[in-house]
C-alpha cells in the first residue's frame, strides 16, 4: 500500500514538504483511536532471538530510526508502534537554527538517493526536551547531538557539553555528530586530536553521573583507512560506547542521475541505495581492525532486508533506517525482522 498508493502522492510534493506533511498526516492519523495498536499488529515482530544488548541497553529488535527524520522528537510515541527497535532523535544544537537556505533536500529517484544539505535545522534544546517529558512509550531513544553553525569550532566542545547535561535525563545514550557536511568545517572535528579532546571531555562529564549514559560516534564514509585506524585507537582510548557507520557521502561516485541535474542540486550528503556498499565496507574495515572490540550501528542504503543482513555480517550490532525507511516504507522493518529470525 505504501509503495503503491501512499508514496507516489508524497513524491509529487517536493522532499521537504512532503516530509513536514507526513509529519502533520501522522500526528492527525495517531490521534484515531485504535490506530497504534493496529500498526503494532501490522508492523511489530516481536521474538525473543530479536533481542539484543549492547552498551547496558536492551533491545527488542535491532532495526532502528536514524537521526535526521524525527529531529525534534516529536513522534517519538507514533514512530514506537511501527516496529522499530529504538529511535535517534536530533541532530539537536543547543540553540534553535533554521539551517541552510531551501530548497536543501532533493530525491535522486533513479538511484534511490536523496541529497540533503539541511544544515542542522532544528528547534534546539528547550522543545526537544518538553517533548520527551511528555513521550508515552518506553522505546529507546538515542540523542543526536552537534554544534551550532555560529558556535567556532574551538568552542564546540561548549555545546556538546550543554546538549549532554539537558538532554541526559531523557535519553538512552548519546551520538556525537562531528560527521554531517553541511556545518562549515564540522568534519575538522573528526581529526584525531580534537575529536580524542571532545570525546574526552564528554566521557569525563559521564563519569560524574550516578548512572553513565553510553555515548556513540557517527562517523563519515569518507574517511581514509589511516582515519578509520585513527577511530579506533580514538574509540579504545576514551571508552566511549560505539560507533555508527556511516553518515551521509560527499561522493557522487557511480550515479544514474545525470550530470546537469547534480550540477543543479549542488552541494549536500548523498544518502540512500548509492551508499549502501561504501557503508557496509567501513562496517567491516572498523569491526575486523578493531576485532569486534566495540559495538557499531550500521547505517547507509538500507532498502532491503537482505542489506541490514550484510551490515550485520560485516560487523554491525544493530542497524538504522533513513533514505530507505522514505522509498521502501515501514513495511521495510518487519521485513529486516522477519529475515533475521530466518537467518
């Protein structure tokens, strides 16, 4: 149905208001009373060889929402009863920003991609957290975490540490976005002395909490072998939790879209079916260099069951949907259920 009827209608709208769209037809449709328990019937799998724990935390099922869709935490409740093992909220700056001038989300429907450029858009802390006193489900929630577009880089552990210390009681643990390449020279943050700095910084305000929050880092696919390595002696050294692999690509490598309309596009990450290989790839270089020493959340061109299977394979503990949760549908994730119960 999704395929067939509901996505055809979103794609007539442009990406970005087809997103805010669904986000209101949501909100509308989950107010219905019955509707929730009717999606959990239709999308949830629920055995207990689904589970997982890693980093202190227990998963039903390991297929989870990436940041990016629900930036503002505001469905949360909604997004528990279609089957999803846990959500990303964010990324989330201290301070409200706009982001990037629109139109700064853009499908590539022929290669089953989008290109975004949002720029860390989001409502900032304040809202994000009256929202998550209000969530009625016990899904858990990981908090995406960056810095502000004005904040400079030499001040950027400042806002980390402010969106740890009022997003800690909330969420379930914490993901340090230092990968996105629409901050100007966020990605400076992945090199090995500010990146060990920042990472350090947050471990050491952990430590101080009764009970520490695990804290991942989302790493770009763009890295170099050396920067991979740099990972994880950077991971091993500071104890942090895991990593997600991958964030979107500034490659525009092997597209069927033709050269005009990415021309037109212009700058952004490149997400979706394009990027599946190159993330399960850095999935296996970090998971066999490191010898499984650290759990990693694989995420990157996830439209089938059989990807989230490879991802696994090459090393992932659990897995996230984005670009492929937008073409395929919810259907999607009781599908990647449903074949790992097979498997």
């Amino acid at each position: 149905m999704y395929k067939s009827l509901i996505r055809p209608i979103l794609f007539k709208f442009s990406a970005e208001k087809a997103h805010h769209l669904t986000f209101r037809l949501t909100k509308f449709i989950f107010n219905i009373p019955g509707i929730k328990a009717f999606n959990r019937s239709m999308f949830e799998v629920k055995h207990p060889k689904l589970e997982r724990e890693f980093f202190g935390l227990k998963f039903p099922n390991p297929v989870g929402l990436a940041a990016g869709f629900d930036k503002d935490a505001k469905l949360i409740d909604e997004f528990a009863s279609l089957g999803f093992g846990f959500i990303e909220i964010g990324t989330i700056t201290p301070k409200a920003q706009p982001g990037n001038p629109q139109p700064r989300l853009f499908r590539l429907k022929k290669d089953k991609g989008i290109i975004n450029r949002m720029g860390f858009n989001n409502q900032g802390l304040e809202p994000a957290v009256a929202r998550l006193k209000k969530r009625k489900s016990n899904i858990i929630v990981g908090g995406n975490i960056g810095k502000n577009k004005i904040t400079p880089n030499e001040k950027a552990g400042d806002d980390y540490e402010q969106s740890f210390e009022q997003l800690f009681n909330y969420v379930d643990y914490f993901v340090v976005n230092v990968s996105s390449p629409n901050t100007p020279n966020l990605r400076e943050l992945q090199e090995k002395e500010p990146l060990k700095k920042l990472l350090g910084m947050l471990m050491d305000k952990n430590k101080l909490k009764p009970t520490p929050k695990p804290i991942l880092l989302k790493i770009a696919p763009d890295l170099t072998n050396q920067q991979l390595d740099d990972i994880v002696e950077i991971v091993l050294d500071t104890k942090i939790a895991g990593v997600i692999a991958t964030n979107t690509t500034i490659s525009r490598e092997n597209l069927r879209t033709s050269e005009d309309e990415l021309k037109a596009i212009g700058n952004g990450g490149l997400s979706g079916k394009p990027l599946t290989e190159k993330s399960t790839e850095v999935i296996r270089y970090l998971h066999q260099k490191s010898n499984g020493a650290f759990p990693i959340i694989g995420v990157g061109g996830i439209h089938s069951a059989q990807d989230a299977l490879d991802k696994l394979e090459a090393g992932a503990s659990l897995v996230q949907l984005y670009t492929g949760f937008i073409y395929e549908g919810p259907g999607l994730i009781k599908k990647i259920n449903q074949a790992i119960l097979q498997n």
